[in-house]
C-alpha cells in the first residue's frame, strides 16, 4: 500500500521540527492554527457551482483555457502554494505516481495551479519529473474567484525571508497570496462534483478520495 500524503507529511513535519529555527518554527505554527481558526472561508466555491472558465499560461508559456481541459472530459484541478513549499511537493508528487496511472479509466485530466510564475513552474514540474499541466495564476486571481485565497501575514513573510524565500519574487506579479491547498472535480460542463479545501497547509487530499469522486461521476 502507499503510504498516505498525510504520513508522509506528518514526516516531514517531525523532522523539520529539529531543523528549523525556534522563532520560524513558532511562526509557522501560530499560522497554521491562525488559519484552522479561520476554517474554510463561507464564500468558497462549492458542489454544484459551475466554474468559470478561465485562460492561464502553462509552464512554457502556452495559453490553456478550462474549456480546452474539460473539452474530453473531467478535470482534476489542484490548487498549490507553490514549488518551494516542501507539502506540495509531496502531494505533487504523490498525484504523479498514484493517480496519474488512474485517470485514463475516467478520461480525466489533471491540472496543477499555483501563483508562481511561468518559469517557476517550469522548475516545479522539472524537478518534480510531472507529467500533468502545470498552470500559473497571477495575483491568485482564480483563487479569489473562487474563495480560496488568503494574504500571507508580515510575520509569515519575515520568517520565509529568513529562510530564503521571497515570495514576492517566485510569484506571478510579485503578489503575496496564496490559495489553501485545494482539489476539485469538474465535469465536462464546469459544474464542480467535489470540493476539498484544507486550512492547514500541511495537510493535502488523498489520491484515494479523488478517486472516489472521480468514480461517481460515472
């Protein structure tokens, strides 16, 4: 059986917890319970919705709409911090290995958004070895749009600095939002099957519960 994102990120976090500095790691920790306070936000996009369609860059450069993704079918939409966040590259990489070899059964696509910029992502799918699109959403605009979009807080940003992350450098337009980790399932019409929004940015949905999404729509 693979082992689950949740452990391997659960992992990850014990062992970043005797590497990181006190002050970061006490930072990161008042974000992540200042963000589970804030729980998932009432205007969030949600089962039933029909998703507008949008047009962002790909990590070439190529413009790829939503319609064009949903032109055969479903379409698995991750929402991600970005290549620097050591999470996403977990769960990235776990959608590579575990569902990848899936979604042909439901003629589904899977796409990975994140407000980095273009060349950005192309080092995220680089490194990464992603066979799926990697998009780049300036500002977050598609995140606002569909309510999963939150301002990093000073302190937050101080702490990324001080371990050599600017933010407003490696994203899109230099913004510093970002959207909660994020999946959803749209069907060939846009209308959205499955939400799953995680306020903790630790934690990522399961490849097992796409899965089952995907498996009802048909």
């Amino acid at each position: 059986m693979p082992t689950t994102i949740r452990e391997q990120s659960d992992q990850f976090k014990l062992a970043a917890a005797t590497q990181l500095p006190a002050d970061v790691l006490e930072v990161f920790d008042r974000s992540i319970e200042g963000l589970l306070a804030e729980g998932i936000p009432t205007e969030v996009i949600k089962v039933g919705d029909q998703l507008e369609s949008f047009t962002l860059e790909d990590a070439k450069g190529n413009r790829i709409s939503l319609d064009e993704v949903v032109a055969s079918g479903p379409a698995v939409i991750v929402f991600y911090r970005g290549g620097w966040c050591p999470y996403c590259n977990l769960a990235l990489r776990a959608y590579q290995q575990d569902l990848v070899p899936q979604l042909d059964r439901f003629a589904a696509r899977l796409v990975a958004i994140s407000p980095q910029s273009p060349d950005e992502s192309l080092s995220t799918a680089e490194k990464a070895d992603l066979s799926f699109t990697v998009l780049s959403d300036p500002g977050s605009r598609v995140a606002k749009r569909i309510g999963i979009a939150f301002q990093q807080a000073d302190d937050v940003l101080a702490a990324q600095r001080q371990l050599g992350l600017d933010l407003s450098a490696v994203n899109a337009e230099g913004s510093t939002y970002l959207p909660r980790p994020t999946v959803l399932v749209v069907d060939h019409d846009r209308f959205v099957r499955f939400v799953d929004v995680q306020p903790d940015y630790t934690a990522r949905t399961e490849v097992a519960d796409i899965v089952g999404a995907l498996s009802k729509l048909n």
